[in-house]
C-alpha cells in the first residue's frame, strides 16, 4: 500500500487486503459506518476502489476523513470508497488489523471461500450450493473443509474455553472450600458459646433471635473477609487482564457479582450452625456448663 507521502508497505504488512464480491460486508454484518458498500458497478474497466476498516481509516488517515482518499493496493491507484466497522477475524482476543476490502473483479485470486447465509440447517443446504456452483461451471472443483462460522469460531477459541473451564472450576472449588471454613468457624463459635446461648433461651430469647445472633457474627466476619479480599482482588487484578476479553479486572458489575455470590455462600453455610445454636435445649446446656 502506498500512501500519500511515498511511504510504502509490503504486502500483507500495513494493510490485509481481501478481495470479495458485493454484499459479502452485508453478508457478514459488518457495520457501514460512511460512504459507500461495494457494489455490481465496480468492475475491472472502472476506477478501482477499495473499503477500509476504521482501523486502517484511523492509522492512514487521522486528521481527515478518509473516504474520498487515493491510495496505491496491489499496484493499482484505489479510491476509498467507505469505512467499514472492525472485525476480529482471527478471533474474538485477536488484535483489530488494519483491512481493506476490494472488489473481486478488479484482481486475479486463485481461490475464494464461499459464504452463505441460511435460515435452517446450513449443512443442508450445501448440496443445493453445489448444484448452482456446477451449474454455471460443471468443470468447477471445490476443496477444502465446510463449516459453519459457528464452528469456525469455536475452533477459534477451544484453548481459551479449555483455560477458562479449569478456571472457572478452581474458582467454584475455591468457594466451596471458604463456604466449609465459614461453617467450621461458625460451628467452632457456637460449640463455645453453648452455655452463652442456653442462658440466652433460659431468660427468654426465641430461636429466631439466636439464628440472628449467630448470622450477624458471621456476618461481621465475612464483611471483614470480603474487604480484605477486595483490596488485594483489586490490585492483583492485573495479572488477570490478558485472560479477559472485551471486560476490565477491575469492572464494578464483576466485583459486585463476586462479593454477593460468596457472601450468600458464607451466608447459607452459617445457616446450619446457627439452626444448631437455636435448638439447644437451656436445661442441658446450663447443666453442662
């Protein structure tokens, strides 16, 4: 790609060229964000023109608007005829790569991929799109794997799916083992506070009072234990950044989820110590004291 100024760049390096036919943004939902989508009238004996991405508009053109602009692709002055929005074709962690998108009739490819979009099954339709393709050309070979983008897709991120799955199952046995730690502390409390809560229930308290008694304790110490662990949830969050995608370490929404989800688990393991602490019998428990 040359641009205005005489800078050069080899093929592939500034700008990722992919030569399609009309429709195939539209195809694909790719947002026209101004100017124009390729269309039937761009043919070889017309002037050449390209769509970049914003990408490729922001790095090539930043303190202008770059429809309207010339620039050299493949040996051929080009218009730039629109701006389309940014894809991530290699992935959804990929990094947005500047792309250009050029009419399929002003260059030579070897080879092409099909696109088709379908209301049901796609692989159902696949031997009706063999029969149209062969139809206009019988000597026609098609080679290569069919796939639906879903699949494609999946394939893309089946290591990171792995990763997060064994994250996600370490973070479930991490909150099953503070649920049993609050439930030992708590049963631990209650056993030395026995006689506490006999005298409790002798004078009059209901068995309510004592699971609230029990449930604010362990209340107290799980907020202790909550604020500890934001803090240091906080500042570590960094390191987890480049496991994430499209979501920060340090987003509100996900502290928030975090903090309700383990405070209802401490909660709901208190539960069983405190019905505990309320069906002490007062005559037993004062005689043992």
């Amino acid at each position: 790609m040359k641009l205005p100024g005489g800078r050069e760049f080899r093929m592939g390096e500034a700008l990722e060229r992919r030569f399609v036919t009309p429709g195939y943004l539209k195809l694909l939902g790719v947002p026209l964000l101004r100017g124009r989508d390729l269309s039937d009238d761009d043919r070889a004996d017309t002037q050449p023109v390209i769509v970049v991405n914003e990408a490729a508009a922001r790095k090539y053109w930043p303190d202008q608007d770059a429809v309207g602009q010339r620039c050299t692709v493949g040996g051929k002055e080009r218009v730039v005829v629109g701006i389309v929005g940014d894809t991530r074709s290699f992935g959804p962690e990929a990094s947005v790569r500047q792309e250009g998108y050029l009419p399929l009739a002003q260059g030579r490819v070897l080879g092409a991929t099909l696109f088709v979009r379908t209301a049901g099954d796609p692989l159902k339709v696949l031997p009706a799109v063999k029969a149209a393709i062969w139809s206009v050309n019988k000597d026609q070979r098609m080679s290569g794997t069919v796939s639906t983008l879903e699949g494609f897709m999946r394939r893309l991120i089946a290591q990171r799916r792995f990763t997060m799955t064994l994250f996600a199952l370490f973070g479930v046995l991490g909150l099953v083992i503070s649920a049993v730690g609050v439930y030992g502390v708590m049963a631990y409390l209650v056993e030395q506070r026995t006689s506490e809560i006999g005298v409790r229930m002798a004078l009059g308290a209901t068995p309510g009072s004592v699971v609230t008694m029990v449930l604010r304790r362990a209340g107290l110490l799980i907020g202790v234990g909550l604020a500890m662990g934001t803090g240091v949830a906080w500042y570590a969050g960094r390191l987890a950044k480049s496991f994430l995608f499209e979501l920060e370490p340090t987003d509100p929404r996900v502290f928030a989820v975090a903090l309700t989800v383990i405070a209802l688990a401490g909660l709901a393991a208190s539960m069983v110590p405190a019905r505990r602490a309320a069906s002490v019998d007062p005559i037993v428990a004062l005689r043992q004291d």
